[in-house]
C-alpha cells in the first residue's frame, strides 16, 4: 500500500472526518498546515492545505487586465503545464491565484485560487504578473496533514497504513526528496518518490550527503500496462530489466488501474497475464522482486560489499532481445553495442577466457575497433577502485579504457 495522495492532488483534500478533526487540541484553530475548510454538505468538507509565502523576483513578467475569473494579456512565457501559478499585484489583489485554463493563442486565461474555488473580481487594469512553477509551493506542516489524513483512512478501512509517498501526476503542488524527507519521515515513512528534480539513480553506494534519495524512488523504468506498440511488450520489459539489474539498478514498472483498457494501455486481462509472466520470469531467474520500503532500506540504510565485482559478467544474458541499432542476437546483460561493423564481437573463446564460460569480446577487424559501452554502471565504491582486464594479441596491440563520470568536472578518464 503506498499513499498517493487522498485524491490524487496536494492542494487539497475531500474529508468525512469532522471538522475538529483539524483543530489543535482543546482550540478551535486549524494545525499549521491546514489553511482553512470549505464545508461541502453532506458530511463532506474540503480540507485547504497552506501554501509557502510568495518572494517575488525583481521584474513582473507582465502586465494584464483582470475582469471577473479571467485575464488578458501576453502570457506566451508561461508553460501551462509546469507554470501553473500566477502573483497578480495590484489593488485587492496581491495573491497567488492558479490558472485553469489558458487560450491557445495565450492571450486569454482563466483563474481559481489556490484551492481551485470559483474567484470572480471587478475589473482592473494594468495590473503586474510573476508566473510560478510547481515546486517549493507547500509547507512543511502541508504535506504532512496529506499524510496524516492517509493514515486516518487506513485505519478507518483497517488497512496497513502505508510507509511509501508517490507523487500524483497532475497540475499541483510537487514536492522535493528534502521536502518529503522533511515532512514524512517524523510521521514514519520510509520511501517515496516525486519529479521535477533529478530523481535517485536507484542504484548501490549512490551519493547522498542529505539523505534525502530514499524519497526520489521514481517509478516507469518500465511500461507493464501499455500495448506492445507503445513499448510494453514482454521482450522489450525483459531487456530493460535485465540490462538494469545487471548494472545493480533497482527497475520499477508503472501502472493507473483506472486507465486500463484505454489505448495505449491493455486490457486488465491482459495486464494481469502480463504481469504474471514477469513474475515467473524473475523468479525463474533469482531476480529479487521487492517493496519500494525493501529496495529503499536496501540501497539507503545498508552497507553493500565493497569488494563486490560490479561489472557485469560476460556469460549472463538472460534476455534475447535488443532494440535497434544493438545486436538483436543476444549480447551479455548490461552490454551495449558499439557502431555497424566497427564493433566488438561476443564470443566463446576457443583457447579458455578466465571469465565465466570461456566468453569473451574480440575485434571485429584487424584494426581499430570499438569493443563494446557499458553506460551508466551502478555500485562503484566511493574512492579507489581496482579495474582489471585480460586481454590476448601481439605485442604492438593497444587497448584503450575510457571511464566516463558524467555531471563532474572530469567527466572523461582513460
């Protein structure tokens, strides 16, 4: 069980807890988090969480007429879709207010506030705009109320609270690895993941001086729900698996159950049936098959072996398939090809490789070649590492090893 929020969005939540449920105890003032409730009859209230405080950058984006719950003006800067919020100033104004919907000449847009209720103003001309992202928008003590109200639902429906956060998709509030770590990890969570920064590799020995990556666990490296066309078909999962674990990435799939039977997703049928064929495939295969709580203690709380071998042997290949322009014959788990012709060629070598099944990668030619990539190796040990190959050929032969560390400031090594 993982919390997705009670109704797939972080600016608000539809509760039929009472209304005191929100209140510091023995007062009638809602807890820090809460920014105040719209009651909605029938026993429904819509629980308003509070947003940060506005700073506003030294240059409005632009100025705009305000008639009613719309706007008109030149909003060509502001991308729908991660800009969601806009700072208008003015008189009787001076609030953040959220679009919901903008015109596709974007000269025209529609506001609600914060909380997504109906706003209706007088006319007012000339007034300043400041557009603003998704992120950094949400308290502390918001997310946590999110979280809270998860937690009472469990318990309401006796069902094992959840220790994992995923953030729902959708124009609202996102929320950082630090915010999460913040927030929910006094409340007992474990894991969780969100986007719009650069998410955890999922991998051993992974830089993490704030602690935080356990709440980057972001999921889809994988497609289970989609059709074959759109990347889901069984080989194509197999080899993104297969190539992952083998560099000792944790791979994690994707599904909406609500979305299911709608193109490009399959049929529940179908999804079912898929899923199981990946589970007896992984168990066929000893691949270990774990709870986001599981892989994020693993990977964030435990000490991996540090003399551990981290490349990948070359008799593994539990797949048979590689998308173009790779070797679609099967190549060793983990392995790229190179280029056309000018690429390395796996093989039994006849006279006894040390590695594993006597495999090997030769030249193609009887001159310069590139051998093979192995891009983005995970578990490499923080410090020195020892790097050791066996090579066979005359005594003028060369062999170049280049170590790429991608996003440092030497990011090629040979």
């Amino acid at each position: 069980v993982m919390d997705h929020t009670p109704n797939h969005r972080t600016n608000y939540f539809i509760t039929s807890f009472p209304v005191d449920t929100f209140y510091i105890k023995n007062t009638t003032t809602f807890f820090p988090g809460v920014d105040h409730i719209v009651e909605l009859g029938s026993g429904k209230r819509k629980v308003c969480v509070k947003f940060n405080d506005i700073i506003l950058p030294p240059q409005e984006d632009g100025t705009c007429e305000v008639i009613g719950d719309s706007i008109f003006g030149n909003f060509n800067s502001i991308d729908f879709e991660t800009e969601p919020y806009i700072y208008l100033s003015g008189p009787g104004l001076d609030t953040l207010f959220f679009i919901s919907g903008i015109s596709e000449d974007k000269q025209k847009a529609k506001i609600k506030d914060l909380w997504e209720e109906e706003i209706n103003f007088e006319e007012k001309d000339d007034v300043g705009f400041y557009k603003f992202p998704r992120n950094l928008r949400l308290t502390i003590d918001a997310i946590q109320e999110l979280a809270k109200e998860m937690q009472r639902l469990a318990v309401q429906y006796n069902i094992t609270r959840p220790y994992t956060w995923i953030q729902p998709g959708g124009r609202h509030p996102i929320i950082s690895m630090a915010e999460l770590s913040a927030a929910l990890v006094p409340l007992g969570y474990t894991a969780g993941a969100s986007f719009g920064e650069v998410q955890s590799l999922k991998v051993f020995n992974e830089y993490d001086p704030n602690d935080v990556k356990k709440f980057g666990i972001q999921w889809e490296d994988f497609n289970e729900d989609k059709t074959d066309s759109k990347g889901g078909s069984l080989t194509n999962i197999k080899n993104k698996i297969a190539d992952g674990i083998a560099k000792h990435k944790v791979m994690i799939g994707h599904n909406h159950f609500y979305d299911l039977g709608v193109s490009p997703y399959v049929p529940k049928t179908e999804y079912f049936t898929k899923v199981d064929s990946i589970l007896k495939w992984c168990n066929l295969n000893n691949i270990s098959i774990k709870t986001y709580n599981e892989w994020a203690n693993i990977l964030y709380e435990q000490t991996p072996d540090p003399y551990e071998n981290v490349f990948p042997p070359l008799n593994v290949n539990i797949d048979t398939y590689a998308p173009a322009p790779y070797n679609t014959s099967g190549i060793p788990d983990g392995y790229e090809q190179r280029y056309g012709n000018d690429q390395g060629k796996w093989e039994i070598d006849p006279l006894g490789s040390p590695s594993p099944g006597n495999y090997c990668y030769n030249k193609d030619f009887n001159n310069w070649a590139r051998i093979f990539l192995l891009p983005n190796l995970g578990g490499v040990e923080k410090g020195e590492n020892e790097f050791e190959i066996w090579t066979k050929g005359g005594q003028d032969d060369r062999i170049e090893v280049i170590f790429s560390f991608p996003n440092t400031t030497n990011s090629n090594q040979v």
